[in-house]
C-alpha cells in the first residue's frame, strides 16, 4: 500500500480555521497552563482501545505547538502499528527501535518535517519485545537527551488496555493525554484505562473527547478538560 494512500490529514495545516483546530489549540493552551510550578515537557497520548483518534490527536496537538514556535519532536513509540511515518510520508527504515537496540544514534533518526519546529522520530522496524524496549534503561536516556533539545516531546503509544507499553513509558513522561471516542468506548472501559494510569502514579493532565457532536453541519471536535487533584 502506498504512502499517499495511508497520508492522515492534518487538519490543523489543510483547514487551521476550522472548529476543530480551533479545539487543538484549546488543547494546548490548557497544557500549557495545567502547571504553573512544573515544567510539562514530554507529554504521551494514548487511548483506551484502537481507533479512538490518539494518532491523529498527537500530529496535530505537534503541528499546533509548532506554530506557536515551540521546538517539538513527536516520538511513534507505538512499536506494534506505528502510524507517523504514514502520516508525514517519511521513511521508516530506521526509528526509535533502531535507537534503542543501538543500531543507529539518536542524531540518525531525527527527521526534519515539511512543518516548521516540528521533528519526528518513526518506530523504526517493528520488534519482538515492545515492552521491554520501553522499559529499558535505552529509552530513558534517548528521553532525557531530548529534554535538552526540543521544547516539547510528545510520544505516541499503543492503546492502555491492549499491551503494558503505555503505563511503562507514563511512567517517564511529565504528563499523560488520554484520547476517548465518545460514541464508541463504554464509560467502564474508560474508567479501566484510568486506573491503569493511576497505578503507576502517571499525571493524568486531561481526557481528549473525540466525536463529540455539536451541530449538524459539524461531524466532530476534541474538547480538552483538567483533571482536578483529588
């Protein structure tokens, strides 16, 4: 299958007045001030399940704080159904795998996008132990060497409740986004992804509401809320 038949649309590049980029830029305005005190650097979205939106929420949450002159890189640490080198069309014959297994360095597959400020990282070759990739002492370096080079870095993951890689790489990151398809994903299956997050103590920053329904002539938004302390 081609590239250019797999490309996602960039909403907030192809149509940046629209409702729906106006929400992405909600979405990183109340990111950006969920923390007065601490700095939220590397940011993971992740959903429940497959097909909530956490890709397509990512590229253009990326694509906004670029434009707000943010240094961004976008990591697709989904290592089992990677998308972003689709959605950018760029190669993936070397990524975050190739990094972590030190077949390449960290330099070597930084990709430049056609978007300003904006960097991607791909998956690189899919591998046999995702989990143990994200959990090794590798990823959490290749992390804080970013740290000294973007603004912001955001990583994409495989859903919550299909695999442990997302709790793992919560765990290293300053804050979690979880993208929920409204019209699709039960309240309970929701909840169960939640707690997944709570028990390895990640900071749940807020929930991407996907599918929401406005009015007839507007087939989706993404609406951002914080999630009180308790």
């Amino acid at each position: 299958m081609s590239r250019s038949k797999n490309k996602r649309q960039i909403i907030t590049l192809t149509n940046p007045r629209s409702p729906i980029s106006e929400s992405y830029r909600a979405l990183r305005t109340n990111i950006e001030f969920s923390s007065i005190d601490e700095k939220l650097q590397v940011l993971m979205v992740s959903s429940a399940g497959p097909g909530e939106g956490k890709s397509t929420t990512i590229t253009n949450l990326a694509v906004t704080f670029a434009q707000s002159e943010k240094k961004v890189v976008l990591i697709d640490a989904d290592l089992r159904k990677p998308t972003a080198h689709h959605t950018f069309s760029i190669s993936n014959r070397w990524g975050l795998s190739s990094v972590i297994s030190q077949q390449c360095s960290l330099e070597e597959v930084l990709q430049v996008t056609d978007i300003p400020n904006l960097d991607v990282i791909t998956s690189g070759a899919i591998p046999p132990n995702p989990a143990e990739m994200m959990n090794s002492k590798r990823m959490t370096a290749i992390i804080a060497q970013l740290r000294g080079m973007y603004d912001i870095i955001l990583i994409d993951t495989p859903p919550l409740l299909a695999v442990t890689d997302a709790q793992i790489v919560a765990t290293k990151s300053d804050g979690v986004i979880l993208v929920v398809d409204q019209g699709k994903v039960k309240r309970e299956i929701a909840g169960k992804a939640v707690k997944n997050l709570e028990s390895v103590n990640a900071r749940i920053l807020g929930v991407v509401l996907n599918n929401v329904k406005r009015r007839a002539n507007e087939e989706s938004y993404y609406y951002y809320y914080g999630v009180q302390d308790k």
